[in-house]
C-alpha cells in the first residue's frame, strides 16, 4: 500500500457562530490515490476539503501532510472557474507559477504545456469570456496541474455542467490522473461521477458531518465510457448510493 500523503487525524471543525461543521474525523489518503467524498449538502465536504488544503485550520485535531501547503504543492479546483476575466487563459493558467516568482520564459512554457494537456493550447489568447462553460473548467483544471501539485483538490468542478460536457470533463480527467498520478481528493454529489471517477468513495453523514462509510470502488482501474453502460457500473452505483441512504437515515 502506498505511503500515505494526507492523515487527518480527530479533526473537527467548529465556526465562531457556533455551527458545527464537521465532527470528529480520521481519514489517510494514499499518495497517488482518487478518493471522492460523496454526501448531502452542508455534510462538511468542502471544510474538509479546505482543512486538508491548509487554507483552513481545524477546531481540533492534527492534520499530517507529506507535502507543504504551499500553492505549487497543491492544486484547488473549484466548481467556479474562478478565472482572471481580464487576462487571456494562458495568463491565468500561468499565475501559479508567478506567484512562485518563475522566470517568465518558464512559466510560459509550462501554461502552454498545461493547456496541451487538456486540450486548450489552440485558445491561449483568448479571453474567458469567449470559452463555453467546460472550457472555462478545462483552463482552471490547467491553472491547478500547472505546478505539477502533489495534491490536487476538487471542490465539484463539474456539478454546473451538461450531462454530455460532465461525462467528457470526467473521461479526461480519468486519463489525466492515469497518466500523472496525483493524489486527487473530489467532492461530488454525484454517486455516478464517484464511482466512474474513483478508487475510493468516503461517504459523509449529515451535518455536523462524519465518515459513516469508507468504500473501495468494486470496478477495474481502465474504465471509459462504455463502463457508464455496463451492468457492473449500474449495480456498483446502486452498491453506493444504498450506503448513502442508510448514513442519510443514520443522522445523529
């Protein structure tokens, strides 16, 4: 098994207005993992994500990384592009590298070769505003891979999405992490998107959230779309979405 990158270890989480977002939590990510958190809305997904990060410190708890918190060390995804309007895409696929002070020549080279890698590099001069809605997701996944992170953290990049763009954003994501292997921690409402997705699903409890079931995706590691179709992915599907139910009945 591979050494772990991430231990949260008691963690919680608990806001100054007194709402508890997340009860006490141990999770171990292996390095070079796809872990998916799947659960309702408010379940705490994002304050984990945003506690494993290092942008937020836990109410209790220790937090173990076998990476820095640094941006170059960790990639964030969010389900808002979140893009630069005034900057062309290579520009804000390259402000990582800036803010780690990047010689220019370097920096552009290594957008230019992020935007390659998702299918990008024939609009490095247009504008955000002139991209569809999955190439704006494409060109902030670039921003996020352009350090080459040890950690890449999705916050549900796809949820706003088409069904046809959603399923084709995840086919090449898919391949991305075969090929590179980051450590990829996914939040998603989706239990389909979960499971084509991942290795493992972490199933979240309702508010104030807790792990209530930590499963193993029952699939082969080569998956594509033609997996969507198959018998195995519906009846692993079902296999999660039941263990969902039960940890919504299991409200503490």
């Amino acid at each position: 098994m591979a050494e772990a990158i991430l231990t949260l270890s008691g963690v919680s989480q608990t806001f100054p207005n007194g709402t508890q977002a997340l009860a006490t939590t141990n999770l171990s990510i292996a390095a070079g993992s796809f872990v998916s958190l799947v659960g309702p809305s408010g379940c705490g997904k994002s304050t984990l994500l945003r506690i494993a990060s290092g942008l937020l410190p836990p109410s209790t708890g220790q937090v173990d990384r076998a990476f820095s918190a640094a941006p170059g060390d960790v990639g964030f995804v969010f389900q808002d592009a979140t893009l630069m309007p005034w900057a062309t895409v290579i520009a804000n696929v390259r402000l990582p590298l800036e803010i780690a002070h990047t010689p220019a020549p370097d920096a552009q080279a290594k957008a230019m070769a992020a935007l390659e890698r998702v299918g990008l590099a024939d609009v490095a001069s247009s504008y955000p505003r002139e991209l569809s809605g999955g190439m704006r997701m494409r060109a902030s996944i670039a921003r996020a891979i352009v350090t080459n992170p040890r950690m890449l953290l999705m916050d549900e990049p796809f949820a706003a999405l088409d069904e046809f763009t959603r399923f084709k954003l995840n086919d090449d994501l898919l391949q991305l992490w075969q090929a590179n292997r980051w450590t990829v921690l996914f939040v998603t409402h989706s239990v389909r998107e979960a499971v084509f997705l991942s290795e493992r699903i972490v199933v979240m409890s309702p508010r104030p959230g807790r792990i209530a079931n930590d499963l193993t995706v029952q699939l082969p590691p080569t998956r594509d779309a033609n997996l969507r179709l198959s018998h195995a992915f519906a009846d692993e599907s079902a296999r999660v979405t039941n263990v969902l139910d039960q940890a919504m009945e299991h409200t503490p």
